[in-house]
C-alpha cells in the first residue's frame, strides 16, 4: 500500500473517530477511565492472536488498539491535554533521540548496547530509576522479565546459565525448607523467589517465560477438553473415575496428541 492511501486510510479513521464521539451515545459517554479495562480486553486479544500467528487476527485486532490510540487522543484534545499531532510528535523525538546510532553519530556494537544506551538515555531524560519504567499493572511473570532484562543493563547480571540454574535449585531447597516448617508467610516468599529465578532461567534459554506458560495453559486446556468428550462419548462420568482412571484417558490423548 502506497504512502498516500496510508495517509488516506488513516485519516478516514480520524475522521470516523471524531463523528462517532460526536453522534454516538455510548461513544460519547467515554472518558479515559472507562476504556481503560477494554483498552487492556483489546490488548490481551491481540496477543492471543501472535500467539496463534493468526495473521488474520492480528491485522483486526491491531486496528481495533489503533482505534483505541485515536480515542484516547480525541478525549485528550477535548480536555485541551495534547492532540493526535502531539502524541505522534513525541513517539517521533523520542525514537529519534534514544537511536543514536542511527540519527546521530554513536556506534554500536550489537543489540545489546542499543539497549544499554536506552536506558542511560532514559536516564539522563529525568527517569530516577532504570525500574521507574515498568508499569504497576503488569502481570507478575512480565513484569519479573522486564525487571530483570532492565538491572542487566548495569550489569546486575549472571555470567553464564549454570549460575542461574544453581540459584533455581537454591530457591528450591528454600522453599522445602519453608514447606516443612509450615509457614504460610515464609513457603509464599520463598515460592516467589523460586518463580523469579525460574523466569531469569528463561531469559538466559531465550524463552520468553509469559509465552511458554500460556502455551501450556493452551495445551492443558485442549487435552482437559479431549479428555472431557472422551468420557461423555463413552458413558463415563468423569467426576466418578479415580484419579488412577482419570491419568490413564489423560496419558492417552497425551500420546495421541502431542504437542
């Protein structure tokens, strides 16, 4: 698609922006308060969609969090905040001024010291912490990566994965330590730690740990449903099967359906 008709196209969206907050009765009753749990119901969506690389999917709900971007700035520009122009300003000088490397003269060696430059930039910006830029809200396996991938930007890290192994099994020994003394306070803190280490171990296999864990949760839930339609086609109430019973439909469809 040529530059012009990206203009075009998204002009019209503005556009259509503008006349349904204007027209529209539930549009118009929207405030930046409102939105937000659909903003993050649009957001989730489309990551299920990468998960699946649903092409399709990610090309729709890519336009339905554009269309929450265009809302976001139309409410700004009521309330005399910023505008859809000031918005785009800012993305554009901060991309310009944290890419040196390519709008400026500094050389860099791999992806790693562009990052490294990130966030001394961030720094120098007037941010007060490396950490100070992620988000309260994200989930707790996210989040763990994000912090983690930050600190390695001063070198708050370990060497080599075997390190990282050491410290997971560390972890462990912890929490069956805390397990035993039962402790619910203390089995909680250490169960943490084993899943901070856990999500680091990922980091250093290049896994990203949030889509491992929703891959099996997709997993689970399949096989859980196969498992759940064996037993209605063949007159068995799973409620009643032992456990024994239960493992032995379950392995299976796991052998008949791996993945």
């Amino acid at each position: 698609m040529s530059q012009d008709i990206t203009s075009q196209r998204f002009l019209e969206l503005v556009e259509i922006m503008d006349t349904l907050r204007e027209k529209c009765p539930w549009d118009k009753k929207q405030t930046i308060h409102t939105l937000r749990s659909n903003t993050i119901e649009e957001l989730y969506e489309l990551v299920d969609t990468i998960i699946e690389e649903d092409w399709d999917g990610i090309k729709e709900e890519l336009g339905d969090i554009m269309l929450h971007v265009l809302f976001y700035a139309k409410i700004g520009t009521e309330q005399g905040k910023f505008t859809l122009a000031d918005v785009m300003e800012g993305i554009a000088k901060k991309l310009i001024h944290r890419h040196p490397h390519i709008y400026g003269d500094v050389k860099v060696q791999d992806e790693e010291e562009v990052k490294r430059n990130w966030e001394q930039l961030k720094l120098q910006e007037g941010k007060t912490s490396l950490l100070s830029g992620v988000p309260n809200s994200l989930p707790a396996i996210v989040k763990a990566l994000r912090i983690q991938e930050k600190v390695k930007q001063v070198g708050f890290e370990w060497e080599h994965k075997e390190q990282v192994w050491d410290k997971v099994q560390e972890e462990m020994h912890e929490l069956r330590v805390e397990v035993e003394s039962n402790d619910k306070e203390k089995m909680e803190a250490e169960f943490g730690d084993v899943l901070f280490s856990m999500v680091n171990y990922a980091r250093f296999l290049n896994i990203d740990p949030e889509t491992a864990l929703e891959k099996t949760n997709k997993k689970f839930k399949q096989r859980f449903e196969l498992m759940e339609s064996y037993a209605k086609d063949n007159g068995l109430d799973l409620v009643k099967l032992s456990l024994e019973e239960k493992e032995a439909i379950w392995v299976s469809i796991k052998n008949r359906n791996s993945v």
